[in-house]
C-alpha cells in the first residue's frame, strides 16, 4: 500500500495504471484530477488525512468504485456526489466536522456508513432505503433521536450511536430483526447510570506504572504489557484510549462499565483507571497469560460485519462446548449487572486449545436499567451476536462420528439464538444452562 507525495507523484507519471486501491494522504486542498486516470480499475480509494472539503461532481466517472474513506478532512456536509456512484458500498467520513447530510447522498448498495466523531444533529429518513445497509457507525455526534425510517434497514447488524444526545432509547432499533451489535452509552437517557458507577473508579498516576511492548491494538485504543509498581508490584495489561471519542463511544463509558462488570472467571475486568500519561487517559487490566491467543481477527472490508478467521483454526468439540459456555456465562453475569457488552465477538476473546477462554474490551458497553421496557430486547440482541459466534465455532469443529446427537443440540440452540421471528424468550442464563447440560451429558 502506498501513500503520501511519493504516491501522488507516482499518480501524475502514470505509474500506477490497473491499481484497485489507492492512499493519498499529503495534505491534499482538492481532489487530484489524476485520478480518473484509474477509472477502469479503482475500487478502494483513501483519502484520510488531508484538508479537503469537496469532492468532484464527476466522481461516478469512478464506475467501480466500492470503498471511499475520507477521514480526518474539513468536509462539513457529506457530499451528495455519493449517491450517484453506482458501485459505492462503504463510506467512511469519521473526523471531519459534518454537520449535513442530504436526502440524496446515500448510493443503493450501501452496506457500511462511518460518521462517527462529527457534528450531525440529525440523520435524513432517506437513510431507510438502505436495503443493504449492514454496519451504521454514528458514535460522537449530536443525534437527539434517530429517524423511524431506519427500521426499514432490515439488514443492519451492527449499529454505533453511543457518545451522542438521546434522550430516549430509539425503539425503531427493536424492529431490526438482524441487529446484534449495539453501542448506546454515554447518552442522556442513561447518564445517570453512568454517573453512579463513575465514582467507583479507582484512580492510578502514570508515575506508578511502566509501558512495555505493545500487545494489540482495536478501535477505540493500543494495550501495551505494563509494570504496575503498586503496594507489590505486579504484571498488568494497559490500554491506552486512542482519543477524546472512539468509533464505539466515550473512554469514560468504557472505564465506568469495565470496573461496574465485576470479577469473573471469563471476563477481562479492570483493575484501575490510568491518569496524567503522556500516551493518553488508559484504564489498567489483568496481565493475561500468552498461552491465550486472539479468536478471530476483526472484520475486514470484504466481510463487513463477520470476523476473519485463521483457516487452520479447528476445534475438539469439548473445547468449543467449553469456549461457548464460559462467554455465555460471562455475558449472562454481565447483564445481571445491567450491562449490555455491545461487541461480543471472536476479535474481542482470548482462548485456549483446551477451551479456556476470556471476553474483553468493553469499548461499545453500555449500562441499562433492568427495569426499563426494552431491557429483555437489549440482552436479545447480545444473544443473537451470541449465536454468530456459535454459528463460527461450529464449522471449525472437527466431529466424531459417533457424535451426531450433540452436534444436533449445538445446532439447536445455535438457531434459537439467530431466530429472525424474535419469538423466543431464550436468555444468556438458558444457554449457560443448556450448554452446561450438553457439557455433562457428553
């Protein structure tokens, strides 16, 4: 991947005919003319990271374009151009100072719009012919309320409103059938929750700790393996936030909910906020052992929403059984406690070969009221992201022959977790249980 001036001088000699991805970031004012040049084959086109404000009206001339990322420019409008560019299925504008979007911007095909970190108050209704539309990334705007034409989004997996100005939990989230990644914290109708829980967290000088190398790196921030020079020193993990507001919502929210989970055998708590270091606001965590390796890589373009597996990656089925139970029995603490996990997914577990697993990163967490009237369709959508994952681990099981009835009863909870009818009452408490049975009657 190239960029920057020897890039855009690469560009403007010809050098890069045929090329389907392109990277210009070089403090760019307009749009370079050049390149239309790759009109015949340009599909990913980053523009992150300069100081534009428009694009051209000719942009279709791009006929196969699919990928459009301008992040961290000066736009203030998202350009209506969009709309008319006929292969165009990602938008990403995070970062610049967008305060309109009009009617006509969104292309047919769309399945992935990032807006987050902007100014928008609103969203337009036109957002509900998005038939295709699978991720919609608003995290760190302005949004009082989003519009009820979004239900017609039928498709919408995964949804990023946290950091925003609700003042109402928008129920038109309820009528999407698909949903199962949800970020809603850090919004007036539940600051207050927020508030309770921010008092509990303990507090750490960056004097009192020191980084180490990097360990790995997600949206909303870097975790680094650290010396915690506390009463007796010990090993830590910590994670430094990447800014004031993250793709999945406020740093605050994250620290608040983190300390709010509690212990428990599958879950990556904190153990402390980190304040005053150079690096960033951090929050501090248990040192886990590198025995335990990531699940799944993150979503890539191609996929959108599903996790990007190794393809050697298989499992016994008592490691997979095992794996399954211990993050159902996480969640299923978790929303006793009132807290929606908002990204359960493969990128966010550790694991063992033996089945030995954790669920981390609280980035997209949120806290509800148990009481409140969609609290059970809350813990609904974090079972149907339960049932992708269970879903995944059940293609990379390799079976016994004589195993058929179990694979029967993986499947069956499996498709109750999926269920697109939302008929079922099915909680993280049955599948921790039924898991459970599976475990001991095998």
């Amino acid at each position: 991947m190239l960029a920057g001036l020897s890039t855009l001088a690469q560009l403007n000699a010809g050098a890069l005919q045929g090329c389907t991805r392109l990277d210009l970031s070089c403090g760019l004012t307009e749009f370079p003319r050049e390149i239309f040049a790759l009109a015949d084959s340009l599909k990913i086109l980053n523009l992150s990271g300069n100081q534009l404000a428009s694009l051209p009206d000719d942009l279709p001339r791009l006929r196969h374009l699919e990928v459009i990322f301008c992040s961290e420019n000066r736009f203030t409008e998202l350009p209506a151009i969009l709309g008319q560019c006929p292969s165009l299925t990602m938008i990403g504008f995070k970062s610049n100072q967008i305060k309109h979007v009009a009617d006509e911007v969104f292309p047919s095909h769309l399945r992935w719009l990032i807006l987050t970190d902007n100014q928008l108050t609103e969203l337009p209704s036109s957002i509900g012919r998005c038939q295709q539309l699978e991720k919609l990334m608003l995290a760190g705007n302005r949004l009082a309320a989003l519009p009820d034409a979004l239900a017609q989004c039928q498709q919408l997996a995964l949804v990023r409103v946290a950091a925003n100005q609700l003042t109402a939990f928008p129920e038109c989230l309820l009528q999407l059938p698909r949903l199962a990644w949800l970020a809603i914290g850090g919004n007036p109708f539940n600051a207050a929750l927020e508030r309770n829980q921010m008092d509990d967290v303990a507090s750490v000088n960056a004097s009192d700790v020191t980084l180490g190398q990097k360990l790995g790196e997600g949206a909303s921030g870097t975790i680094y393996q650290a010396q915690w020079h506390h009463s007796v020193p010990r090993d830590a993990a910590i994670k430094i936030f990447k800014g004031a507001v993250t793709s999945d919502g406020w740093p605050q929210t994250e620290m608040a909910v983190c300390r709010a989970a509690g212990e428990h055998p599958h879950l990556i708590g904190a153990l402390a906020q980190l304040n005053g270091h150079a690096a960033g606001a951090g929050l501090i965590m248990p040192l886990i052992s590198p025995e335990f390796s990531v699940l799944a890589a993150p979503p890539s373009l191609k996929t959108c929403i599903a996790d990007v597996y190794a393809s050697d990656l298989r499992f016994t089925w008592r490691a997979a059984l095992l794996l399954a139970h211990g993050i159902a029995d996480a969640a299923r603490h978790l929303h006793q406690r009132g807290i929606l996990h908002g990204d359960l997914y493969a990128h966010n577990i550790l694991h063992h070969s033996d089945g030995r697993t954790y669920l981390g990163d609280f980035g997209a967490a949120s806290f509800y009221s148990p009481d409140a009237a969609w609290a059970k369709a809350l813990e609904r959508i974090e079972v149907r992201a339960f049932g992708a994952l269970l879903a995944e681990l059940l293609t990379r099981i390799d079976w016994p022959d004589d195993h058929d009835d179990l694979r029967f009863d993986l499947m069956h909870w499996q498709k109750k977790c999926v269920d697109l009818a939302g008929d079922t009452q099915i909680s993280f408490a049955n599948l921790q249980q039924g898991l459970w049975r599976i475990l001991h009657n095998h």
